[in-house]
C-alpha cells in the first residue's frame, strides 16, 4: 500500500468505506468498486473497507442488538464500517487504526455530509456501543453471523467438507494475508532476492520447498518499493499460485512445446510458465477481453510472448487452429472460497446455488478441453477455491466420464491446500487456499 490510511481526512476515507460496503451489499465486487474511489483516497479506503468486511458480521450483529429496525443503507453502511473499526482489539487481531473517540467523531462527521439528519443517530449508537461494547460484543458471537464473519451457508458448508479444520479455516480468512512474491527463476534465486531487500531495509524470507522462488516479506510494501520489479526481476504472486507452473511443465516440455493457459487473466500463472521455460509457444486464452489487457500488460513488463485470444474456453470451434496441446493449465473459474483473506467481499457476494453452478462450468470446460491434449500430455486443472464440490469431487466426476484419464499425486502440489500453517514450516499461514490436480493423456 502506496499510502497510509491516515493520510487522507478520516471522515471522506470512512464515507468512502461505507460506499464500497453497501457496494458490496448490493452485490457488486469490491475491486470495482475500489476501482472508482478517487486515487488519493484509494489506498486509506482499500484499508478500512478491508477491515470492515473481514468483521461485518460481527458488526450486523451488534447493529441489530443496538438499532433493531435497518436505518437506510447510506447510513447503515457507514454505522457498520465504524462498528467493525471499534472492535474490540483482541477480537480484531491487532491493534486499532484509530483511537475511539476520534473515530466517533469522525464517523459523526461523515453523517453530516452522507444524511445530516442521521448525526444524532449514528453518534448514540457508537456512544452506547463504546459504553457497553464488551457485553455487546460477548452477545454477537453467540451467533454464527457475529463469530466467524461468514454467511451461515458457508459455516456449513466448511463443516461438511473439512470437519476438523473449518473452524481454523475461518479464523485465518479473517486474518490479513502476507504478501507473497516470485522471483523471476532466470534472473537470481528466492535467497538472493531476500538479500537485496534487506539491503534496503525490507525483511523477508524465502520459503523454499515446492515454492522455489517464492519470498514473503514481513510487511507488505508497494511495488515500486521492491528492487527490480518495474524491469520484471520480481512479480507479486501468493505461493499457492506459484504450484501451477512447475506442476505444468515437470521435469521440462519438449523444446517449443504448445501450452494453453486457459483461463489466463490476469497473467500471474502466464508470465510463470514462460519463466520456467522461455521457448514455449503458448496461448493464453480468457473469456474476458478486458481482463486480457492485464494479462498483456504483465508479460509486456517482464518482456515475454504469449499469443493472446479473447474467447470461451468451451466453445473450442471459435479459437482452436486444431493442433493439440502438449500442456493445458486449466485454472477455472471458481467461489475463490481458498482467497476469502485477500478478497474479503467473496464471502458475502457469493450465494450457495453459486457452487453448484461454477461446478457446472467447471466440468464442461475440463470436458471441453481434454480432447485437445496431445497423446501423453498434461493437464493441470487448478481452483482456489478450497469446497470440495469445486475440488477432489470434480475431478472425482471428471475421471468417471473419462476412464482413459489419469490423476498423478504429486506431494506439495496436488490435492486440497488450505490456507493453515500446516502447509508450510512456519507458523503462520502463508498459502492461500487452492486445489491442484495432475491429468495425462494416454
């Protein structure tokens, strides 16, 4: 982050965090949203409006103890986004961004400009809560919603699928990610990176394992303060998505082999693969032309080349040339369940009919796809998602319909990862959720 939160006036930073909550409310992604907020208070505004969805059920509840009837959504969103920011420190996993009172009156201030009638309101809500917070606070998490900050769906559906892990899993979606970067593998080594960055004073540690190149700093800094990133030295990627290259290419492709990346947008797995291996002749494919330009704008920054197509993956008559592939990452549209920590929104857009249908997608792009592997080759198929439905189940199914197909198990790649220390030897979680499955082709 290029900015502190307190370098913009509080009152237009939580004016604009109450905005991309109802935003997200209303049902819209918070990258769009965030998107629109004027740049110099995008930065202060990402940081609340994080804070502030990583505890919106906490603060739905305590809202409905202290003001049972909804006010307007103007000022319901910026009386939520102040609740959650007045959590108590221990619950909120850190230390709070601002003092009370000056968060009072600031969030008082900003009703006076959203809905001036609603000042008194919303200054004896937060007053009250401040008096009785921890009473308040004990009462909302008696409920689902107020202690693990998730829609109750998927509370059970997390049960369902992982038993013994759900409650963790939820726990770390609340908590912020690290930031996670790779290494161009052609230019110099994760430890080699780690110490150019202590020379300027930035710590880090490269994690090793089956993420060679990966390096987590201690703190997140912004990009134009890492050495070499403008000249593609170094790219921002979280570990997990670092899997899919290697476990694409093995122990190495045929020199000029034909690869898809299928589902390419925004690049990060692209720009890997040819990392890996430069003479590739690849085609990364998305349905999304504007999503694409991003993939186009990473590859022109780390100077690669890729052939770019705008299309459905499914609808393989519209862009296939009819020459098979030796490599097909298939890295599939999914709930993005396995990256709740750095998209804290997901979990309150997401519906429960919405993982029965991306299943849906899913299984009739792994059913379109696998006709163009050439005869001994590779398929990836990658989820960061991290419900079964969107995992082991689907490949489960796809191996049914296809009995040629075979699934490898490769240790540290495939199978279900889920964002808890037990993926790495240290002990916070540093991976976020994904699942990976190794397909060939007879």
């Amino acid at each position: 982050m290029s900015q502190s939160p307190q370098s913009a006036p509080l009152h237009r930073l939580l004016s604009q965090a109450a905005d991309a909550v109802q935003g997200v409310r209303d049902g819209r992604s918070l990258t769009d949203l965030l998107a629109k907020v004027p740049a110099d208070l995008r930065p202060g505004t990402q940081a609340l409006a994080f804070s502030a969805l990583r505890r919106l059920g906490s603060a739905e509840a305590v809202r409905q103890q202290l003001a049972p009837k909804a006010p307007p959504p103007r000022v319901d969103s910026l009386l939520l986004v102040a609740l959650a920011l007045l959590w108590p420190e221990a619950e909120a996993g850190g230390a709070p961004m601002y003092a009370d009172h000056t968060l009072v009156d600031q969030a008082v201030h900003a009703a006076k400009q959203r809905a001036p009638a609603s000042a008194n309101f919303i200054n004896a809500v937060l007053r009250r809560f401040l008096r009785e917070r921890e009473a308040l606070v004990a009462a909302a998490q008696r409920s689902p919603l107020g202690a693990f900050n998730h829609p109750a769906w998927w509370v059970e559906k997390l049960k369902q699928d992982w038993p013994a892990q759900w409650q963790a899993i939820l726990a770390a979606n609340n908590r912020p990610p690290p930031m996670t970067l790779r290494v161009h593998a052609g230019r110099a080594t994760a430890a080699e990176y780690v110490e150019r960055l202590a020379a300027l004073g930035l710590g880090a540690r490269a994690l090793g394992a089956s993420t060679s190149q990966a390096v987590v700093l201690d703190k997140p800094a912004p990009v134009s303060a890492l050495p070499g990133f403008a000249e593609g030295l170094v790219s921002v990627q979280d570990a997990a998505a670092q899997l899919a290259a290697p476990l694409v290419i093995g122990s190495g492709l045929r020199p000029g082999a034909r690869v898809l990346d299928a589902c390419a947008a925004p690049g990060g797995k692209t720009a890997h693969l040819l990392e890996l291996q430069p003479d590739l002749q690849l085609t990364a494919l998305d349905a999304d032309a504007q999503r694409l330009l991003r993939v186009q704008d990473n590859l022109a920054r780390l100077g690669q080349q890729a052939t770019l197509k705008a299309a459905d993956a499914r609808q393989t008559a519209a862009w296939w040339d009819g020459q098979p592939f030796d490599a097909i990452l298939l890295d599939a549209p999914c709930s993005a369940s396995g990256i709740v920590r750095r998209h804290p929104d997901v979990r309150w857009l997401r519906r429960p009919d919405d993982i029965t249908a991306l299943a849906r997608v899913q299984a009739e792009l792994l059913d379109a796809l696998w006709p163009l592997l050439a005869p001994g080759g590779r398929l990836v198929y990658a989820t960061c998602s991290i419900f079964r439905a969107e995992g082991q189940a689907q490949l489960d199914a796809f191996l049914q319909r296809q009995p040629d197909a075979k699934s490898h198990a490769v240790p540290g790649f495939t199978g279900h990862l889920l964002p808890l220390a037990d993926n790495a030897a240290v002990p916070q979680p540093t991976l976020d959720g994904f699942f990976y499955a190794l397909i060939t082709h007879p």
